[in-house]
C-alpha cells in the first residue's frame, strides 16, 4: 500500500494489527493477510529506493492510495475514486462496486488550480490528478507486479487548495479560514480513505481467495 504522506495513510496503518515498523515500512495484517505500508513523498521523492523496496518484497499486489484533485466536475470531496488507466486488468475484477466513480488519473509535476483543471478535463475522460502514480506504475511495469490505484478526491474540480498547504503564506482571514476548513476535512477524510481502503483489501481477498493480496510499495 503506497501513499505520498505519512499523515494521509496513517490512519490505515493504525487499523493494521500486528503492527511493526521494519527498514521504513509499518508491515502489519488484515485479518490473516499481509500488509506493508510506504510512504513515497510526494511525487515519488526517491525512485530508486521503492523500485528497490517492491523488488524486495514481490508483492502480489500494489494499491497505490491517498488523494488526488477532482477534475471530472460532478466529483465531490470524500468520493473513492478508481484509475482504470493505471490499475491491471485483474484488479478490477469484482471491485467495481467499492468505487465512487472510475476513469482516467494523470500525474502533474506540481499543484495546479482550478484554471488547469478546467483545461484538462476538456481533454476527454480524466477523472484525476495527482503527483506520484505515474512514477509508481513504471515501476510495477518494469517488476510486473499487478497494480491497482484507489484514491480519494480531495478537492474538487473547481477548487483551489489553501495557500498555505502548497507552501505559500496565508494573506488574510478569507485565507486562514480556508486553510482551517481545508484541514478539519482532511482530518475526516483520512479516516474515511482508511475505511474504504480496508473495505478494497476485504473485496479483493474474497475475489482471490487462493493469492491473497500482499499490498506494499
């Protein structure tokens, strides 16, 4: 299970029983299936090491999660949302229904507003966005470990983030009241990404019961 920021899958990973911390990874269960959870930075902040870490571990599966911007305009904040184009045909058997709504995600190199998220949804059938799937599906394609990337919107297509969340300064109270409605609902959604992460894992074990699904990154 891969996710850009510790604080976006922390409350997965405390969900996990058996819990520990080994080499950078919390490796835990749920249920009698193995878990191991990576933290990648944002954008994939060192290739290298998590092409290293799957190489080690040859999971069954990665679950690429955490947010992503909505670009699709009738998506909401809160909606679990699948990247057909980089998830592998066999994770999508039977998992449909787990999801708020399915499509295309497309990696950007950096945080884009609504301006942008309005150029590119004229581009067709783009659900998404985000910084790091991308990079984490070259990987599974060079390993030939099966990937299936679930993300949670966000912010919506006509959305900005706060300032201060993108490394800027808050300018005034318009903005500090933003950030602070920003944040109380990440702290929602973080639980509810945990979840309907723990719901994706539950489908997918009773659509493979013989494999199982060793989810890491």
């Amino acid at each position: 299970m891969t996710f850009a920021l510790r604080h976006e899958g922390a409350p997965f990973a405390r969900r996990l029983t058996r819990r520990v911390v080994k080499n950078g990874l919390v490796l835990g269960h749920i249920g009698t299936q193995e878990i191991a959870v990576c933290w990648l930075g944002v954008g994939v902040e060192n290739l290298e090491l998590f092409e290293r870490t799957v190489a080690a571990l040859r999971p069954h599966l990665i679950i690429n999660s955490g947010f992503a911007g909505g670009i699709r305009s009738l998506l909401e904040a809160g909606d679990f949302v699948l990247a057909k184009n980089y998830s592998s045909p066999e994770t999508l058997v039977g998992t449909s229904h787990v999801f708020s709504a399915s499509g295309n995600l497309v990696s950007v190199t950096g945080i884009v507003g609504p301006e942008t998220k309005a150029r590119l949804r004229l581009q067709g059938n783009i659900l998404a966005i985000d910084m790091e799937t991308e990079r984490v599906a070259t990987i599974c394609r060079k390993l030939a470990v099966p990937l299936l990337t679930a993300r949670m919107i966000s912010d919506r297509a006509d959305e900005a983030l706060p300032s201060v969340f993108v490394g800027g300064k808050l300018q005034g109270l318009e903005d500090v009241f933003h950030a602070i409605h920003f944040a109380g609902r990440m702290l929602v959604l973080r639980e509810k990404l945990a979840t309907r992460l723990c719901h994706l894992i539950e489908e997918l074990i009773r659509e493979s019961p013989s494999n199982g699904v060793h989810s890491s990154a």
